[in-house]
C-alpha cells in the first residue's frame, strides 16, 4: 500500500491528496534534462569530455546519496560534473518549473507567486525567476540545475546478521501499551503503510521506535525521523548511537558537520529534509503538530518528497491536529493510542491560578505574588522549574526579575545563541529555574522538574502548546508526578480543553 503522501495510479486521484502532497507528486513527474538539452547549460566542449578521477566518483556517490543538490553544494566545477552527465552516472533537472499558473520549487515545494522574484541573470544571460522561500539553502532559479545521483549499487552502508537482537542492543522493556504500538509499527513498516502513534507526552515514544526501526535495517531499508526543531535531534542522536551501535547515523540541522555523511538512519530538522528526494524507505515525523513543521507546506512538501513511492510513514505526537483527527474518524489513517507514561503513572493535571493583571506587574519590575512564591518554594527544595512565558520580551521581564531570587535563573527562546548551553546546565542542576518560550513545550526531559505557565491566557497557548507543556512534569520513572501550574488573567477555552485533554487521556484504559 501506497503511503498517502504518494499517488497511486488508478487507486487514488491526485486531487484526492492534500496540496503539499500534490506538489511532491507533481516534482516526481518531472524528469531529467536529456543529454542534447545539456549544451544549453554546459559549453559543448565540456559534454565531450569523458575521464573523471575515481576518487571525485566516491565523493560525489557520498553527498548525493538520495539528494538533489546544486553544483555549488557539491563543490565541484562544470569540468568535473560533465563526465558523470555523460555517463548518465548524475542526472540533472531545472529547480524551478513552469506551471499554467506560476511557477513551482522543486526543491521546497513553493508555488505561491508572492515568494518568487526576478533579476538579471549573469549566467544565462536573461531575465531568471528564482525561488525566495528556500534562498537560505543556495539561490535556485530557471536556469539552476538540481542534480541527482545515478550511481550503482546505493544500498545500506551495513551488512547487518540475521538477529534484530543483535541490531537492536537495548535491553529495556516495554509497557503494555509501548508494546501494542511498537508492532503496530513494524506491521506498518513491513506492510509500507501510514500509521499515526497517539502518545501521551512521557509515554516513551523514542523506545516504541526501536523495534521498528530494526525491523527496517534488517530488510536493508533507510530511515528518517524527522522533527521540527534542532533540541529535539541533538537529544535523539545519543540514545539511537547507544542502542544501535552498528549503524550508521547522522544528525542533520543548521550546525550539523554530518551534512554529506552516507547513513541508513539520518535524524533531521524538517528544514534540513529539503535537499532529499525519493531517499527513504521509512519516514517517522515526530512531533507532527508542532511549529514549524505544522503550519509550513514547504516542510511537509519536503517530507512527503523525501520518502520513496513506496514507504512507510509513522506521525508521532500527543496532540494530533484536526486533520489527523479526522483522518482517524474516517477510518483512513490506522492509528494506535499510548493513553499512558512508560512508567504507569497517569499525568499531572494542571492546576488554575488566577494572578491578576500579570503584565502590568512587570511593567512595574515585579512578578504576582502567587508566581514568586511558588518559585521561591521550589528553589527552597531544590526542585527544578520550567516557566513558560507568552514571549521574548515578558521573558526578559520575568527573568530579570527572578534573579533577585536566585542569580543563576536564566531565559531561553528560539533566537538564544546560548539556548542549548542553558538547557544543559539546566539538566546539570545549575540553573535552578529555567524561564522559557514555548520553544521548550516539546522533547526535553528533565528528571523531578515542575512546570509553570505565566500568561496562560494568551492566544500563543493553546490545548496542544498547554498539553505538551503540562506533560514536561512527571517523566522519570522515579519521580512520575510533578506540579503543573497555569497562572493566568482569566481562564479561557483552551485551558479548559488542555485540562479536559489531559483528564481523558488519563482514564482511557489500555486495549
């Protein structure tokens, strides 16, 4: 079975798929330049040319292994790619097609005409269209050629034995519920399916992978979780390298060094999966309601191109969206629930605190009472906090503040230079109080943590932000409780929705 990001012919009607899915298909129908069109792009003396190093073969086998990227990516000169064209070992395509209407990106997906320009071209001469929503990865315009390998024998980079035991060295056990959903997964991914795994937040959803995906490295296939943000890849990389130390796996986000390593896992922010293109046999999205990912077609073009025709895909989240929801209702999306944590203990629910007119209060330099209060408790005790605030600048506000409490409190957010070097200290104990944007609601476990919302009433909150950031609390097996607190100016739908949410999910039984 096809997934749903892929076009069946004959079974399903491309218009039956969402668009983002539509332009992936569309991508996938256009093919490479034939060799006469070359001379339009490459001097005619240069297609002649036929003798390339073997060691230039190996480089450009390894960075293009399952990509379509640009010659100024690949590092090489006109001289050196036109052999590997004449060879038919590289094809190449244009990166931005004409449409009826417009134009498409093939390597973002974009057809929207306010996100693409023009200019005077240098190369060829003439007036180019270029693509600005993915400029930061490279200009592609409608003379920039993608280029894509053809090189033989692209198979695993490991000759695995026949034991997924000895794949797969984790000797953890799983819950009755991580159990259920884990061979629902390797029925997905032998079956080349979709299936979305419903998972509270703590219900240990990496270790539900592992099966999986070593059912998938025995069968010679290539895997890719991807994730909407950078914290969440640097967390996995450790814990996949531990339990599969045979495999090959690189990590790839904007700092990332393994950008060109070959690998039969790659673990990537949703940004970084662009320059993929038919490469994967089994595509898991974590965390698929989650910003970025969730509100930009780009990244789900970028993922639904990604996997191969025929693969399997696996959504992961706590918080599923309306249209997964949906899809569940309809009966065209298998899923299956994870209604409790690894550990067996249902999740905190949130308590409401009214706390006034909190932002005037900081305009004032102070924090409400009920807020300083509860956080001097806990440094007291010892015990460590996340608190979220609505944004960057009430952050700064709240955690200038907090200092006179204890001066190691400090602040993250998305643009933090320092953001990963404060979370760790944060897990070392160092900080004591960690004041945070929602950039934190999701994929960082800290053992004995208690959580805090300032401003719960603020439209950034919503049921899922408010859910994933209740479910920060009470992870570790030895400390499976923790105190959630919504401080807030007037409780609002979205509170009352997170807390139902939670409550229900908490008195489903396991089937």
């Amino acid at each position: 079975m096809f997934s749903y990001f892929h076009f069946l012919s004959g079974k399903r009607k491309k218009t039956d798929l969402p668009p983002h899915a539509q332009r992936a298909q569309v991508a996938r129908e256009v093919g490479p330049l034939s060799f006469d069109a070359f001379p339009s792009y490459f001097p005619s003396q240069l297609i002649h040319s036929s003798s390339y190093s073997s060691e230039l073969y190996s480089q450009l086998k390894e960075k293009l292994y399952g990509k379509e990227l640009l010659l100024e990516e690949l590092q090489v000169t006109k001289e050196e790619m036109a052999p590997f064209l004449k060879a038919g070992l590289i094809t190449a395509r244009i990166g931005i097609q004409p449409r009826k209407k417009g134009y498409i990106c093939l390597r973002c997906g974009t057809d929207d005409l306010s996100l693409f320009g023009s200019y005077p071209c240098a190369r060829c001469q003439q007036t180019c269209i270029y693509c600005r929503n993915c400029i930061q990865m490279g200009k592609i315009s409608t003379c920039t050629l993608l280029f894509r390998s053809h090189f033989p024998e692209e198979t695993s980079f490991e000759t695995y034995p026949q034991s997924e035991n000895d794949i797969l060295q984790w000797d953890g056990q799983l819950s009755l519920g991580q159990q259920k959903a884990s061979d629902k997964i390797v029925e997905a991914i032998e079956k080349r399916r979709e299936l979305l795994v419903w998972a509270v937040c703590g219900a240990g959803k990496t270790e539900v992978l592992f099966h999986g995906m070593a059912h998938a490295l025995k069968k010679q296939f290539r895997v890719l979780l991807a994730t909407p943000r950078t914290d969440v890849v640097l967390e996995l990389l450790p814990r996949l390298r531990k339990v599969f130390p045979l495999t090959v796996i690189s990590g790839l986000y904007s700092a990332s060094t393994e950008k060109h390593l070959p690998a039969s896992i790659v673990v990537a922010t949703t940004h970084q999966v662009m320059r993929f293109v038919d490469a994967f046999d089994v595509v898991i999205i974590d965390e698929v309601d989650a910003f970025p990912y969730s509100l930009d077609s780009s990244l789900k073009y970028a993922v639904a191109k990604a996997g191969k025709r025929e693969s399997a895909t696996i959504y992961l989240t706590a918080t599923p969206d309306p249209t997964l929801t949906s899809r569940v209702q309809q009966k065209t999306l298998p899923a299956v629930k994870i209604p409790r944590r690894f550990h067996g203990h249902p999740l905190p629910v949130p308590k409401l605190s009214w706390c006034g007119n909190w932002e005037r209060k900081l305009k004032q330099k102070e924090v409400p009472k009920q807020v300083w209060e509860w956080c001097r408790v806990r440094i007291e005790s010892g015990t460590p906090v996340f608190l979220f605030v609505p944004s960057v600048t009430s952050l700064q506000q709240v955690t200038d503040i907090l200092k006179k409490l204890h001066p190691n409190i400090e602040g993250v957010h998305s643009a933090d230079e320092e953001r990963l070097t404060k979370v760790s200290a944060f897990r070392e104990g160092t900080i004591p109080i960690l004041v945070t944007t929602t950039i934190l609601e999701r994929g960082v476990t800290v053992p004995r943590v208690d959580v805090a919302v300032i401003g719960a009433e603020q439209d950034i909150f919503t049921e899922s932000a408010l859910v994933q950031i209740a479910g920060r609390a009470g992870r570790s097996h030895n400390h499976p409780t923790g105190d959630v607190v919504y401080f807030h100016y007037g409780v609002t739908a979205e509170m009352n929705k997170a807390i139902t949410h939670i409550k229900k999910m908490n008195n489903t039984p396991i089937r």
